[in-house]
C-alpha cells in the first residue's frame, strides 16, 4: 500500500517513461522474424545473409528475398521404455541382467529354448543346492546330455519377478555368460528388435 501511494504522486512525464519503457522491452522480447537474402558474386559463389547492408552494393539490387529461413528437420528421440531394459543390439546374442535369489546373473536371450538354463556355478552362487534336482535329457546343438531339473522360488529379469519356474541345470561350453533364458520366462516378456536403432526392448506383458 505505501509504494501504490507514492507511485501514484509522481508526475505524468515520469509515468508515461515508465510506460514507454515497459512497450520497449516488449518489444525486444519479441523479436520480428528476420528475412533471408540470396545473393550471388561475379565467380558464380552463392551467399545467404539476414542482413541486406552486409551485401556487397555491386550485388544488392541483384539480392532476392527467399522469405524467413525456417528451422531444419529435427530427429525425433526414440520412444521412453515405461517398464523393462533397454538392451545394445549389434547383431550378436542378446544378454539381459538378471538376479537369482538377489546374485546378479548374465542371460542370453534364447526363443528357441523351452526352459530357462542356468550353470552349475550360478546356482552355487545363488547359494541354491541343486543336487536333489530331477534328472532330465535334454538336447543341444553339440547332442544329448543329462541335466538336473531345479525350482527356483524367483528369478528377477527386467525389473520383474519371475518364479517360482522350473530351470534347468547345466554348463554352457565356450560361454561367457550365466545361462539361457527360454520361454517359460520369456512368455511373461515382449521382446522387441529395433536393428536399425541398435537396441532391443525386454517389456512384460
């Protein structure tokens, strides 16, 4: 209230400088749109200016008006992932991080598997004791073997808890990885290839 009342008491030259001032800065705030010139030099060079006067006077009246320049395409982002992992695509095996009984675990993603494959070395990781699995054949690229059948109580992909499921116990030669993850856990999951993006989405369903 004080201010509104001494405001009010100063002269009206004082209060119509306040009011061209505030016009002023309005209108610096909102720039015109600056026009784009075209002009070319004696060897054939093509130039582009905003600023008519900068233009050469030999080559100012052969200038053309081409209009605002206007802003170039922009690369829209790839689209947020709500839930799951973003994993690199290169064109090899796609590894996701998993955690079995809170121990951080390497998966290959595998379609063509029916279960879930998990090492020996793993499971002992995990602290889990797999020698009262059921015994099971099962048939791989290099031939049968026997495997031990073992349930977990929960398998952490993605975010998501999986289990308890039914994993099968085995060493994967010449791996440099935990395991297979097939489509007894996979089902809970889409799974997306963007190649040209370099990028694979793991999302439950």
């Amino acid at each position: 209230m004080y201010e509104a009342t001494r405001t009010s008491t100063r002269p009206p030259t004082f209060l119509a400088g306040l009011a061209a001032l505030a016009t002023t800065v309005m209108l610096v705030a909102h720039p015109a749109f600056a026009q784009l010139y075209r002009w070319e030099d004696s060897y054939g060079t093509v130039y582009y200016t905003t600023d008519l006067a900068t233009i050469p006077p030999a080559y100012r009246d052969g200038a053309r008006d081409i209009g605002a320049p206007t802003p170039g395409p922009q690369q829209a982002p790839p689209p947020p992932v709500a839930a799951g992992v973003v994993i690199p695509y290169t064109g090899g095996p796609l590894v996701v991080d998993a955690w079995l009984n809170g121990v951080p675990l390497r998966l290959v993603i595998d379609t063509g598997a029916d279960r879930t494959l998990i090492s020996p070395t793993a499971m002992a990781r995990a602290g889990i004791d797999v020698t009262g699995g059921a015994a099971v054949r099962i048939r791989g690229v290099t031939g049968d073997a026997v495997a031990a059948l073992v349930s977990v109580s929960r398998l952490d992909v993605a975010g998501t808890r999986v289990g308890p499921v039914a994993v099968v116990v085995h060493a994967l030669a010449g791996q440099n990885v935990d395991g297979l993850l097939g489509r007894d856990v996979l089902d809970a999951f889409t799974v997306t290839v963007d190649a040209a993006s370099q990028r694979a989405t793991l999302i439950p369903r």
